[in-house]
C-alpha cells in the first residue's frame, strides 16, 4: 500500500512537472504571439500606408494619361474641323467651276450658233455672187454673141449719134452695176468670212477654257476626295481616342475607388495602433534628462507639425512626445519616440531631417525646451488636425460604428486635435 502511494505521489508530481512546463511554453508563446501581433499591427500599417501611396500614384498617373488622351482629342477634333472647312472650300469652288462650266457651255453654244447663222448667210452670199456672175457671163456673151459690144457696130447700126451715145451709156451702166454688185457680194462675203473667223477663234478659245474648267473640276474632286478620306481617318482617330478616354476613366474610377478603401483601411488601422499603444497617459511632469542633439530632433519635429500653431500649439506637439517618453507604452527616449515606425508623418516624408540640417528656429527650439522641462499644457498621447478628427468620426458614424470624437477626449489647440481614448 505504501508502495502504491509512492508510486501515486511519483507520478503526481511528474503530471504537475508536465503541466508547468506546458504552462510555461504556453505563457511564452503568448508572449510571442502578442510582440508578434503588434509587430504585424504596425507592419499593416506601414503596409497599408505603402499601398495607399500607391494607390494614389495610380490615380494621378490615371489621371496625367487621360488629361494627354483628352488633349490629343482635341487637337484631332480640330484637324477634323479644318478638314471639314477645307472640304467645304473645296466644294464651293467646284459649285463655282461648275458653274463657269456651263456659262462656258452657253457661250459655245451661242458662238456654234453664231457661226450657223454665218455659214448660211456665206452660202446666201455665195449664191448670190455666183448668180450675179452667172448673169454678168450671160450679158456679156449675149453682147459678144450680137456684137453690141463693138463700138463700131453699134455706130454703124445706130440711126442718129443719139442712138449711138444712148446704146453706150447703157453699156456702161450695165457693165458698172455689174462691176459694183460683183464688189459688193465680194465685200459681204469677206466681211462674214472675217466674222466667222473671229467667232470661230472666240470658240476655240472658249472650248479651251472649258477644257481648263474640266481639269480645275476634276483636281478639285481630286482634292475633296483625298481630304475626305483624311476626315475619315480623323474621325476614327477621334473615335479610338474618345474609347480610350472612356477606358481610362473606367480605370480610373476603378483607382479611386480602391484608393478610397485601401485609405479607409489605413485610417482605421492608425486608429487600431494607437488604440492599442494608449496605455495610460498621466502626463509627463519632468525628470527627463535628454541630450542638445535629442532637443533639436524635438524642435525639429515641433516645427515640421506646428511650426504655424503659435506657442500653445508648438509646445502641446512637444508635450505629446514627452508623454510617450513617460508611457510604458511607447518607447523612452525622445529620439525612440521620435522616429518610432509610422507614427509622425514629416519624418517618413524627410521634412524633419531637412528642419534638422538647416537648424529648427528659435521657438521650436524654445517649445522643446519647454516640454522637456515638464511644461507641457496636455497629457495626451496623440494629436492630427481637427478637420482629419471630425471627417473621421462622421464617416465612422455614416458606417453605422462608434464615432472617432464619441470614443476620445481630447481638446483643441489651433488647428490641431489632442486626444486620450477613453
């Protein structure tokens, strides 16, 4: 029975061995996991915050490619636009020439008809000259023929020298008329032949103005139809340019969205870091005994964030740091809490830097002094501008959540918002 309870007790204490080994693993591994979640808790943080610049890279460069497509747009809209005036230019001059063209086509036809008429009147006049010759030759044959054209036969046969002197009077006016009717067919028929020439020269000068009016028309076809054609390769131009700029809005409208959420997850996971780093916050009274060098990163941080926010302002951002360096929660130096991942925005930008390399002014470097000293004129823990607080808390509020101010206290000092969680 002894040796029962010995071997009872034995085993007893080597299950209360077990149990506090596994208790002990099981303590450092929470342990672990919680430096863990914190570390992934400001790790998301600076993820999100990466993904959020990102994000708004995306937009802008969206925003550069459709402000380029829009403006090759606008310069193809007015191509299109001075190749449809040239297209009309274009077409007025060939209503222009096609109108010359049959002005042209009237006259020719008028001259054609001119020259008609004057061929019939050369063929009247024709007629008549040959006639008149023809009765001319017959008169003088029929004289020959009966010799009345022989002074001394008609002397002879004459009864008196009045007779005589009467037969060649006669003669000669016959003769003179036919003299003249001849001159004057002669003369008519020249005068037509120098007016036909003229109409006909007229006429040939006219066709080949038509002729030239023809080809000006036909360059000018020419013309509006390769124009055209360039009209139409701008429009579809226009067209894939118009897609694109619908497509790149898409897009975009796409970034802005998602820059949207991914800035909505990095608000909400700042407010879940700091919610979780608050720990008390009884105010730095102090007893800090810091170095030139840690005084000039306070200034210089003071000024990056409130250098504009008066005394009261510039010495509540120094008071802020002072109280991390006094919260267990934070770490407890000034550059520590300075330079501390994700949690002052100038530092991550360089503007703090850049304030440190020229040297912080002179009330920076006062305000730092000052909350160093255990001045300060708050004990919170954590500052943004009031405008950032209130647009937080109302879309923290239109999402149906427990408003970002309903969940704080703080107060207001300038532009900027000092707050504890409650």
């Amino acid at each position: 029975m002894l040796l029962n309870l010995s071997v009872v007790r034995a085993d007893r204490e080597k299950g209360m061995k077990r149990f506090k080994g596994c208790l002990a693993i099981f303590i450092i591994a929470a342990l672990c996991l919680c430096s863990s979640a914190a570390q992934a808790s400001q790790s998301e943080v600076d993820r999100l915050k990466q993904e959020s610049e990102k994000a708004k890279g995306t937009v802008n460069e969206l925003n550069d490619k459709r402000k380029q497509v829009e403006g090759t747009k606008q310069q193809l809209e007015g191509q299109a636009d001075s190749l449809s005036g040239q297209i009309s230019n274009l077409n007025n001059q060939i209503s222009n020439v096609t109108g010359e063209i049959s002005e042209t086509e009237e006259d020719i036809a008028k001259v054609e008809a001119d020259i008609e008429v004057l061929k019939e009147q050369l063929e009247q006049n024709q007629a008549s000259l040959d006639a008149q010759k023809e009765s001319m030759k017959l008169r003088i044959q029929y004289m020959y023929e009966n010799r009345t054209t022989n002074t001394l036969v008609n002397f002879l046969e004459s009864g008196s020298i009045s007779e005589f002197l009467q037969r060649l009077e006669y003669m000669a006016q016959i003769t003179a008329y036919d003299q003249k009717a001849v001159e004057k067919f002669e003369a008519t028929q020249k005068e037509i032949e120098d007016t036909k020439s003229a109409i006909e020269e007229k006429g040939q000068e006219l066709s080949a103005y038509q002729d030239n009016l023809e080809s000006k028309k036909t360059q000018l076809g020419v013309l509006v139809g390769d124009t055209s054609a360039a009209l139409n390769i701008t429009n579809s131009q226009i067209a894939d340019t118009q897609a694109a700029i619908e497509q790149i809005e898409k897009q975009l409208q796409e970034a802005k969205d998602y820059e949207k959420r991914i800035q909505k997850q990095y608000q909400d996971a700042q407010v879940a870091l700091a919610e979780k780093l608050a720990g008390e916050h009884g105010g730095y009274s102090g007893g800090y005994s810091t170095s030139d060098e840690e005084t000039l990163i306070l200034a210089a941080l003071i000024q990056a964030e409130a250098a504009n926010q008066g005394d009261a302002g510039r010495l509540a951002v120094g008071s802020v740091v002072m109280n991390r360096v006094a919260s267990s929660k934070f770490p407890n130096t000034v550059s520590g809490v300075v330079y501390a991942s994700g949690q002052f925005a100038p530092v991550t930008s360089g503007r703090v830097a850049l304030i440190l390399a020229e040297g912080p002014n002179s009330a920076c470097q006062y305000a730092a002094a000052q909350a160093i000293a255990g001045n300060t004129n708050t004990d919170a823990l954590f500052f943004c501008t009031y405008t950032y607080a209130q647009s937080l808390h109302d879309s923290q509020v239109a999402a149906g959540q427990s408003g970002f101010l309903d969940r704080t206290e703080g107060t207001t000092i300038n532009a900027h918002y000092f707050y504890n969680y409650k």
